[in-house]
C-alpha cells in the first residue's frame, strides 16, 4: 500500500478512488438528465426505457463493485452510504429541476390506494422488499390518473395537490415533495466529495482509514473467530 504525502501517491490513487466514482456519478447523472429531458424517443420504446435502466445501474454497480477494494470498515460502509445518497440526491435534483422548469399543478381526489410489496434477491441471497403505494386519482387534468409513492398521501376520497410533468416524460408526484434542487445539489456534492475522500484516505494509508489500521474486515473476521474458539475453549474447562 503506498504512503501517503507523495505526488506520486495521489496519483496512483487517484484512479480507484476518484476516477470510479466519477464514472459512476456520470452514468446515473446521465441517465436522469436524459429520462427528463432527452430526445422523446428514449421514452417512447422499450429499447430507449432498456437503455436508460442499464446506464443508471451500470452506475451504481461501478461504485459498489469497487467498493469491494476498501477493505478498511470505515472507509467500506462509510464511503459505501455517502456515494450511494451523494449520487442518489445528485440525480433526483436533476429530475427536480425538470420539474420546477415545466411541471404543473393539479387538484386531484384520491379513488383507490393499493398497497404493493416488491421483493428482490441479491448475489448472495439477501432479499429485500420494498412497499408502494399505487393511487387511482380523479384530477382536475385529466392525463394525470394514477401516482405511486412510498407512502401514502391520502384515504379514499381525500384530496392532493399533485405535480406533472406535461410532456410525461417524469411520473407525477406530490407536490408538497419536489423538493429545492439547489438544496439537493449541494446535499449530494457534499456526500459524494465525503465518499471519495475516504477512499482516498484509504489508498493512501492515512491512520485509521489505512489497511494497516487493525480495522480490516478480514482482521475483524479474524478476531470474532478468535474469541469464539477462546469462548468455546473456556466453555469445554469449565463443563464437568
């Protein structure tokens, strides 16, 4: 691992710790811009909707792949959670731009809520489920007719303020929730610039993000092994 302090250090660096995230950041960040305001083709067939899915999770993979480097425990959750918010709140204040520029207002009545849980399964087997909330609208616009968010806005028969886009090119969504894209930028920059200073902290062996730091996990693995067989020794002495 290098030293840190050195020119030649940054540099090496540089490519594991900043040049992937950057890749990243431009995949998803490409991808929302284009899904908002892209040519109508991409929006309009399912090769373009196929081509804007894999940019965006090409983008989140490049970063959570070359996470799997960092093995520090700081550096790989801390910088894990600040790159995939960083990103994340970067994206949506594209989206959120869009909106602010063109979006429109709508007084809507709220027909039906269907509650909607979706289970997914990863590599190695965890599954995670994520619950929506699919709302059947009665709107004063009447192209708006149906939004899905992570929770619900309103009972039966309640009314909501809903925000659209004109051209649908982006879903509709509470109004009281597009939120300040400035705000979002600047939350999202700040993330992301804290997730590749870990990094690059790591690669440069800086105490106590550093390899050497005693805060591996493989070193962790190993301690947690060692007390088990010490426990179990203790255990065997102490049994009659």
């Amino acid at each position: 691992m290098v030293r840190y302090g050195k020119r030649s250090d940054w540099a090496s660096a540089a490519l594991p710790a900043v040049g992937a995230p950057l890749a990243g950041l431009a995949l998803v960040v490409g991808q929302a811009a284009l899904n908002a305001n892209g040519p109508s083709a991409l929006a309009d067939n399912w090769a373009g909707t196929a081509l804007l899915f894999v940019m965006m999770m090409a983008g989140y993979a490049v970063m959570v792949f070359t996470q799997l480097r960092y093995e520090n425990i700081l550096v790989f959750f801390g910088a894990f959670f600040l790159l995939f918010l960083g990103v994340t709140f970067i994206a949506n204040a594209v989206s959120d731009q869009a909106l602010h520029e063109r979006g429109r207002t709508t007084a809507c009545t709220v027909k039906k809520v269907d509650r909607r849980e979706v289970t997914s399964t990863d590599s190695e087997g965890h599954t995670t489920t994520d619950v929506y909330y699919d709302h059947e609208l009665a709107c004063a616009e009447p192209r708006v007719r149906e939004m899905t968010t992570g929770s619900p806005v309103a009972e039966r028969g309640g009314r909501v303020q809903v925000m659209y886009d004109p051209l649908g090119r982006l879903d509709p969504r509470p109004a009281g929730s597009v939120g300040d894209p400035g705000t979002s930028l600047k939350r999202g920059a700040a993330m992301f610039g804290g997730g590749v200073l870990l990094r690059v902290l790591f690669e440069l062996n800086v105490p106590p993000f550093g390899s050497g730091s005693g805060l591996g996990l493989g070193a962790l693995r190993r301690r947690w092994r060692a007390r088990r067989a010490r426990r179990s020794l203790r255990d065997r002495r102490s049994s009659p």
